[in-house]
C-alpha cells in the first residue's frame, strides 16, 4: 500500500501509469481529483478548479449533489444489489415508469437498462434488428456511439477507436454529418443542406438497399464531433426518408440529454421530430452507472430475454441515483437553468470572437457549447493553440478540454452558478490574452488528436 502526500498529483500518476493501459484514458492534465462539489473540483493538492467539463456530461446535476448522495446512501443500506435480469427492484421499477413517461415519444414507450451509453446503443441496435428484420445501419461521421464493438462500429470520430481492432461489425455505413466546416464559402445554408442531403442519398442509391436498412443512428447535436447540431432542415430530409423507407429514426442522447441544451432531450431541438428509439446514459444517473435504450413498445417488445439482459443493469442504487437526478433537474429548474446561462456564455464567446482573431465559429445550444478555435491567417482549424489555451486555463484554474484537437468543449455542470460562471468567462480570457501576448508555452501534444 503506497502512502501519498498531499501535492501528489504527478506522483499519483507515475505511479498508476505502471498498471494503467494507454488505451483507458485520453491524456490531458496531470489532475488527480480528490473531491468535488456543485461545478468545482480540488484536486490531491488542495487546488480547486472550476469544472467546464462536467465529466463529460455525466454530472449535469453537479460534484455530489447532497439530494442525490442522500438517495444513494438510504438505497445502499436497504439493497445495493440483487440482478434486475430475474427479479425487479423498487427504484428501477419507479424509474422505468418515470423516465418512459419522459421520454420524446409519443404512445406506450417501453426501455430496457444498460451499464454504459456504449451498450445502450448496442442495444438498440439489437431491438432495431430485431423489430425490422433488417440487418444495416446507418450513421454519421464525427458520431461517437461507444466502445464496445457495436458502438465503435457505428463512430467515426477517431482512427484510434478503430486502428488494430478490426474487423468492426457487418453491416454498418457511414453518411456525412452536415458540420458547418464542410460548407463551402459560396453556398448559403439551403444550397448546403441540399449537397449534404445528397451525399446523404448516395449510398443508398449505389450500394445500400434502403429496404435492407434497420435503422438510421445519429446524435441530433453531436458531441464529440464538436458540439454541432445538425441545420433542423436536414434532419427533416433524413427522419423523411426513413419514414418512407421503413427505417427506423434513433437518436443517441446519451451526451446531449438530460437537459444539457436546454430541453430533456436535444431532438427536442427539432419539433416535429419523433425518434422510434433513442439511447440515454451518462447524466442519467449523475454518472453512477445506467443506460437505458428507450423506445416504441412494439419495437422493445420484438426481442425475448436474455436477449439484452446485464447481472448490474438497472441496479437499486444507481437507479435510486437517477430518481433523485430527476428530481433535481425538476425542483432546481435545471432545464432553464441551463438555456438562460447558455445565452450568457454566448455572449462572452461571442465577444471573445468579436476581440481574438483566433476564436472562430461558437456554438451554444444551452450550458452546451463547441468553440472553434482557428489559425487567424487561413481560419483553417489549429490544434496547437486550442491546447495552449486550454493548458493555460488549466493553470489559472478552468478545467476544460477539446474535441477534434481544434474545439473548446463547453458543458459545464447546470448548476454552476453564475458567480462560478463568470469567473471561468474571466479566465478564459486571461488565458486568450495570455496566447495573443504569446506568453503560452507549452508544445507537448495532448487531447484526442495526440496520436
Ligand atoms: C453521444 C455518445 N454516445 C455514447 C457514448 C458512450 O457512453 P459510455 O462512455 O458511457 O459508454 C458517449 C460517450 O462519450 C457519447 O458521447
């Protein structure tokens, strides 16, 4: 048993380094975190930080929320296990009536429980196969569905979830996701969605049958692909052709849901849009871990058990956790919470872009925001001063990260207060000033794009 002392962050690390593998974690900082609480983290050396990262929008409800430790901590000492996979528990059946009720889709929902958003999609597209008799599925580029072999066979966001695992699963065809940096400078939105709509038809008119199609996955805004929404118009065109196609429409909420933008679900960011299936995870127990696929009860009821069955899913705690998540979403308004503070911080991104000439595109859809940051000569992405800035806000006391080497990844805990909030908006621009004056130094590679 190693004994460490407090400012043992490096240590901590060295140490674990010996038993860690490579592939378990994406490197950024040398940050052991000891506690946290609401939007703000202390790290082994007593040093806080305001979290803008939300580890990974996994505690939209904030570090330990006292209501949800509460919930927790009385489950746990009645039952902290006994496998939903052959008899029921209190929490998880409350939940599974709550969380059915909630869900974007109308008439009787049904959802089996998961372990990770990873296995929620695998999931679904199990009870996609399943219903439809199909076998392919299609997604888009830039998604991030997991990282069990079905998920990552449906991702397209990084070469490393891919690069000496193959063969992915049969089966699985990648579309473009319409992300604004593919628009071409003389096309106006219409004349792009259409060419994107376009390149989205291509392969069923050359190489997949749209009959053989179970399922179109997509993440309405994604994540990881750099906090982008897809133009409401396309996502039309796309649920349109599904419909005519009789393939389903699901939607992967598993890092935009639980009011991240601003409403429970992001496809709630299209009205008129009703997915047949969608998957949920992360938030949705404040980071314990639960996943749900939900979905039309038809298409939940196409498979018999143990078709997706999991000895931990729909544990007692972690679904108590989820209750009392909800809970707080409801009582702290959470869902406006987050859509007020998002207009605030499109603001000051906003002016950061008006003041530096390297904050490119922002994109704010609630307390959810992607911010590009670009080289000022060819606004072309620039990976090395988005990790200068981040390195910087790291030091002065912001944890944040990037997605696509080039993104400032924005998704700070709901419940950050606006006090909290305007303090990261101040170091965020020390740290800008700081590159501007060219007084960051820091070259080592970091982040997704590392290798
Ligand atoms: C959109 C999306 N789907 C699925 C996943 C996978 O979730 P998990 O890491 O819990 O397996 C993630 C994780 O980042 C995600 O962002």
């Amino acid at each position: 048993m190693r004994c460490y002392n407090l400012s043992d962050n490096k240590k901590i690390l060295k140490d674990e380094s010996q038993s860690l593998s490579n592939a378990a974690r994406i490197k950024y900082f040398d940050l052991v975190i000891e506690s946290g609480k609401g939007a703000i983290l202390t790290d082994v050396d007593g040093k806080k930080y305001i979290d803008l990262l939300a580890s990974a929008s996994a505690t939209n409800t904030g570090h330990s929320h006292p209501h949800i430790v509460d919930a927790i901590t009385k489950q746990a000492q009645k039952l902290l296990q006994y496998t939903p996979a052959y008899f029921a528990n209190v929490p998880a059946a409350k939940l599974s009536k709550r969380l059915t009720d909630l869900s974007p889709i109308e008439g009787p929902v049904k959802l089996a429980w998961g372990n990770s958003g990873s296995d929620a999609n695998d999931a679904l597209i199990k009870f996609a196969r399943g219903y439809t008799g199909r076998s392919n599925v299609v997604s888009f580029t830039g998604a991030y569905h997991g990282s069990t072999y079905g998920s990552m066979s449906a991702s397209a966001v990084s070469l490393n979830m891919s690069r000496k695992m193959g063969p992915l699963m049969d089966g699985f065809y990648k579309v473009p996701f319409p992300s604004p940096w593919y628009r071409r400078n003389y096309e106006n939105e219409d004349e792009f969605i259409d060419r994107m709509f376009d390149e989205f038809k291509l392969p069923f008119e050359t190489y997949v049958p749209a009959d053989e199609v179970a399922v179109i996955l997509v993440e309405p805004i994604q994540g990881d692909g750099g906090i982008v929404k897809a133009p409401t118009k396309y996502l039309e065109k796309v649920y349109q052709f599904a419909h005519e196609h009789g393939i389903l429409f699901a939607v992967d909420e598993v890092n935009q849901g639980m009011g991240r933008t601003g409403k429970w679900w992001s496809i709630q960011n299209f009205p008129g849009l009703e997915p047949d299936l969608m998957s949920v995870g992360k938030s949705l127990a404040s980071g314990l871990p639960l996943s749900a696929v939900i979905g039309k009860k038809e298409i939940m009821d196409s498979l018999s058990a143990p078709a997706n069955v999991y000895t931990t899913a729909g544990n007692p705690v972690t679904t108590a956790a989820s209750l009392a998540t909800l809970d707080v979403i409801e009582d702290e308004h959470l869902l406006q919470r987050s859509h007020d503070l998002g207009l605030e911080a499109k603001k000051f991104f906003d002016e950061m872009h008006a003041k530096f000439d390297f904050v490119g595109d922002v994109r704010m859809y609630g307390l959810d925001g992607g911010i590009d940051i670009v080289n000022p000569k060819n606004q072309k992405a620039d990976t090395d001063i988005a990790t200068k800035l981040i390195y910087r806000m790291f030091e002065l006391g912001v944890v944040m990260i990037t997605v696509r080497g080039n993104i400032l990844r924005f998704q700070p805990p709901l419940v950050i207060t606006k006090e909290e909030l305007h303090q990261a908006f101040d170091i965020m621009e020390q740290a800008m000033q700081d590159e501007e004056a060219g007084k960051i130094a820091f070259d080592a590679k970091i982040g997704w794009s590392a290798d």
